[in-house]
C-alpha cells in the first residue's frame, strides 16, 4: 500500500503544481525578486519593422489584416509587410496582389512547406533589425506594434516581445477563454522573474539577428526564445501591446491543432534539448520544465492518480472520495463535450472538458513524436 500511496501523492502533487502551485510559485517569486524596470522613450524615431504573415488559404482575413496593420499607429513609411503565401488554392494571392499598397510584399511558395519554411523564405529578404511575425486571423490593437517595438531601443539585452492576447470567446469555448487569461498571467510572471519560454503565436516581435533558418518541424513562436536565452537575450510580454484572437469553436478543429502543436512543440524541446540544464540556465530552465516539459507529461500523472487511487480505496473513506471526485470530473467532461448548456455545471463541464482534450492530444502528440511523425505543413483554424 506505501507504494500505491507514493504514487497518488506524487502524481496529486505534480497535477496541483503544474497547474496552480507553478502559478503561485511566480506569483511570490515576481514579489520577493524585483526585476531591472526597462526604459523606452516614446518620442525616439521609430524603427523600420518587418510584419511577416505566412498564409494558407486566407481569403476571408488576408485583406483585412493588411488593413489593420496599415491603419495602426505605427508610421507607414516604417513598415514592411511580407506575405508568404504557402501555395494557397484560394484568392489569397489575387488579393495581396491587387491590394494596391506599395510597402506590401507577396511570396508565393511553390509548393506546400508548412509556416516555419515559408518563414525562412521571407527572412532572406529581410533587412531590417526588427521583424513581427502574425497571423492573418488575429486583429491587433492600434498601438500594438508601437508597443512591441519599443523595448528595443533602449534595452540591448530584450530579444524578443510577445504581445497580451485577448480571447474573443463564445459560450461554447469558456474552457479555452480561461486558457488564454491563464496563460497570459503566467507569462507575465515570467517575464518579471526571468524570460519567456515561449512567444504568443498570434503575435511576436524579435530582433532580426535572432531569426535564423529553423527546420520545418519546429515552432519558431517556441524556439525563438530558447535561441535568444542561447545567445544571452532575454524574451518578455508587453500587456499594453494587445492583440486580438477569436476563440474556435470548431472543437475537432481546435483538437487537431493542439496534437499539430504539441507534437512540434516536443520536437522543438528536443531541438534545443540543453536549455533543459538547470545547473547552466538556472530560472530559465526552471520555467522550461514547469511550463513546458511537465504540463505535457500531465496525462502521465492523471493515469497514474487514477489507477493507485484504485488500489486504496479499500477501508478507506478519504480514497474512495476522492476517486468519486475523479469520476465526477471525468463524467463532467464528457458532458462538456455534448452539451451546450451556459449554467454553472454547463461552465464547470467546459473546463472539464478543455482539460480533457488537452491531455488527450498531449498523449497522441507523445505517441506521434516516438514514432517520427512531424507536422510541417498546418490547416488555418477557421476563427
């Protein structure tokens, strides 16, 4: 029985921790070690920036995201769009073409190659020394890119920025709404006590010298910030540089695209496997761990809590409560997945149902990684 105990505990302790306790972890370590405040000058010249957009089949965005980028307030004659279109079926080509915006640049690749390739084909034409990777689906506030360029004038050790995205949820997505709230407070915790382990995929900005050519496999809003720790830059978020992101709710579609990320995401890791030294990186690595490695080992320690928490239930209430709790939650996640209703449990069962699928595709992008299996090229999530 001391093993079967050992087992619950640890996997209880790992389940808390990777969800609630690395968040209070930061919450009092942002209030004990108190970062270098960084300096910008909003009246300073702006710099030339690069907006690099890679594409697939963005007919009903494409247009509207050039215009919200050249309706912002950042001086025109600064930007530099880049679409890469990843040879798109669609009139995502006709119409950057015909946009009629000379500071607009169309790259049509010739064949698919996924994000990460058509990236590394508009990179080559790029020269300025600051470039902000987006999606054609998210809309950005006004001064969002004004905001991310600033920290790197004065502030030669930022490598990257990643912007505060904002969730436009329905009903149907609350899980994945609290995601993103989520996920926003604890990378605004790291930024405080060290950098970033991974950017915004909606919305980054990072030094040019820092945007080298990646293999098609890895996830370079992932990979930028463990090349910039590499090179002794740090990664921040910047809460006042707000970008848009609709929520989905397709579920199968959302589905598929954590299994895409998360596998490319274990890829990536691996890709830069050293930053995972404690003794060498420090609180880098620490957030790595914590962020990264354990929530995607998370469905290991469900299993686990559940089938030791079998074992003790014998003459004991506390156990035979707790797997009741168990079941409770995983009968509320299947009632999350079918129904649709707004009430408290209807709520409670969304987010029960998020986590679910979030470490069920977390173990299919295990299982698809061990066996070689590496997603390059990506359907856009219709938003």
């Amino acid at each position: 029985m001391f093993f079967y105990k050992l087992i619950f505990t640890f996997s209880l302790f790992m389940i808390f921790y990777t969800y609630l306790g690395y968040y209070l972890t930061l919450f009092i370590f942002s209030i004990i070690i108190r970062s270098r405040p960084l300096i910008y000058k909003e009246e300073v010249e702006c710099p030339e920036v690069s907006i690099l957009i890679a594409a697939y089949n963005e007919e009903k965005n494409i247009y509207n995201k050039i215009e919200n980028i050249l309706s912002s307030n950042y001086p025109q004659n600064k930007l530099i769009i880049f679409v890469v279109s990843d040879a798109s079926t669609d009139q995502t080509n006709k119409i950057v073409s015909n946009c009629g915006y000379d500071n607009v640049n169309l790259i049509i690749s010739p064949k698919r190659q996924g994000k990460t390739i058509c990236e590394n084909l508009a990179l080559k034409q790029i020269s300025s020394e600051l470039v902000v990777f987006t999606d054609a689906s998210v809309m950005l506030e006004k001064n969002c890119i004004r905001n991310l360029a600033r920290h790197f004038q004065f502030n030669e050790e930022v490598g990257c920025v990643s912007t505060y995205d904002k969730s436009i949820e329905s009903d149907t997505n609350k899980g994945e709404g609290l995601y993103v709230k989520y996920e926003m407070a604890i990378r605004s915790f790291e930024s405080k006590l060290c950098s970033l382990v991974g950017l915004s995929g909606s919305c980054y900005a990072a030094r040019r010298q820092l945007c080298t050519e990646l293999p098609g496999y890895v996830t370079r809003d992932f990979a930028l910030p463990l090349i910039a720790m590499e090179r002794g830059f740090i990664s921040m978020d910047d809460p006042e540089a707000i970008c848009y992101v609709k929520a989905v709710d397709d579920s199968k579609r959302e589905f598929k695209r954590k299994v895409r990320t998360f596998t490319n995401g274990i890829s990536t890791l691996i890709y830069k496997s050293n930053l995972l030294n404690i003794f060498r990186y420090g609180r880098f690595s620490f957030i790595l761990w914590s962020h990264k490695v354990f929530r995607w080992l998370l469905p290991v320690f469900f299993v686990l809590l559940f089938l030791a928490n079998c074992f003790l239930i014998v003459n004991n209430s506390f156990y035979k409560f707790f797997l009741f709790c168990q079941i409770f939650f995983y009968f509320s996640a299947l009632f999350g997945g079918i129904c649709n209703s707004v009430n408290i449990f209807g709520k409670f069962s969304k987010i029960c149902h998020f986590v679910c699928m979030t470490n069920i595709a977390s173990i299919i992008a295990w299982y698809h990684f061990l066996h070689g299996k590496k997603w390059a090229t990506w359907e856009p999530t219709k938003r």
